[in-house]
C-alpha cells in the first residue's frame, strides 16, 4: 500500500519475508526512516519474492507469485523497488518493468540515520549467496559497516566465493544435518561476531550461538 498522504508513491520498500518474521521492528524502523528521508513517498509491499517456490520445485506457486507481484507493482504505478534483502533484489530483477536498488544502496547515498549505533570493533563479513556476481551490493555493505566504525575482519572465503549458510535451497528444512555441517564451515572462519546482509544467514548463524 502506499504511504499514508500518498496516491502513488515513487519508492516501494520491498523487506523480504525473512527480514519481516525475524525482526520486524527493525522493518518498521527502516521503512518510516525511508519515507521521513526520501521525497516522493515510499509504498510498502510485504511478502515473498518467489525464491522460496524457486528453491522448493513448488513451479506454478512461483508463476502465481510473480503474477501476485507484478499485479501489486501495477496498482502502484510501478515504482522504484528498494530491496532489503539480496536473494529478492536478485529475484525481482528478473521482472520485465521492474526498477531495482537495495537499501544499502539508498543508505550509502543518503548517509546512515541520525543517532545510528556505533559499531567500533572487530566483526567477521559473510557475503550473501544471494549477493553473489553483485559487487555493487558487496562493495555497499564495506562501506556502510566501516562507516559505523566497524573493523572488518575478511574471511579467507568472501565475496563471490562465500559460502551458503545452511539455509539456501531449502536446506535448512529438507536436511538439517547437512544444513547445521554447512552453518559450522562458516563459523570455523572466524570467532569474531558476524555480520551479515541477509537474515537468513543471521538467523542461522544466530541459532548456532554465533552473535551475528
């Protein structure tokens, strides 16, 4: 829906649905941040990209998903999509008359809000599946954590050769045992806390004790 005052909005914010399960507060804060800074409003569009029929083999779910979306997208007069997760900014793309930025992206030329935390020591940087191939996103992040003071401690596997946490393809639910050996690989690169861009990443990291 469109932000309140609004008949068409210029942005919609597009969180993820794991963003909005595991942390909604933090949604909330991003999205009234979003439209108090930007001009021209900001929608707000909450929900599944599709990436969970995609890695489920559920094909017609994920046809019924994208058409849900574009619908939406249509009712808002298509506006600039801010992505707050890498595996839907990746899968959005692939829509036809689909305008795409990840909300790094927007942070990093708009500046950080004002009282943002400081966050003045060592972290380990896990690089989102989702973000691999994308070094514009990559390069975003660095930047936005080094600018909250954070020392980043680069892992011997980052970028496009990070590994998958345990949670891409369904793993996580169709074979935890592999999934939590997965979630160790990870964690064996560092003992600083971790920082990562996609909460699925956090949340499995975050289960294995690992401040993230």
């Amino acid at each position: 829906r469109n932000q309140p005052g609004y008949a068409q909005c210029k942005y919609v914010f597009f969180p993820g649905c794991q963003a909005a399960a595991i942390a909604p507060e933090t949604v909330k804060a991003a999205y009234l941040d979003l439209c108090e800074r930007l001009e021209g409003g900001v929608a707000l569009m909450l929900g599944c990209c599709g990436a969970i029929c995609d890695w489920a083999g559920r094909y017609e779910m994920y046809d019924q998903t994208r058409e849900l979306i574009d619908r939406e997208l249509a009712k808002l007069g298509d506006p600039i999509i801010i992505a707050g997760c890498p595996s839907c900014k990746k899968e959005l793309a692939a829509h036809a008359q689909a305008e795409l930025v990840g909300i790094w992206d927007i942070l990093c030329e708009i500046g950080l809000p004002e009282g943002a935390k400081g966050l003045e020591r060592p972290a380990a940087l896990h690089d989102s599946c989702g973000a691999r191939g994308d070094e514009q996103t990559q390069t975003a992040i660095r930047k936005l954590a080094e600018s909250l003071g954070c020392q980043l401690v680069e892992t011997a596997y980052s970028g496009d050769r990070s590994p998958c946490c345990g949670y891409g393809g369904l793993t996580a639910y169709a074979n935890r045992e592999l999934a939590k050996e997965m979630t160790d690989k990870c964690l064996e690169r560092s003992d600083a806390p971790y920082i990562s861009y996609c909460m699925a990443c956090r949340d499995r990291f975050a289960r294995q004790g690992r401040e993230s």
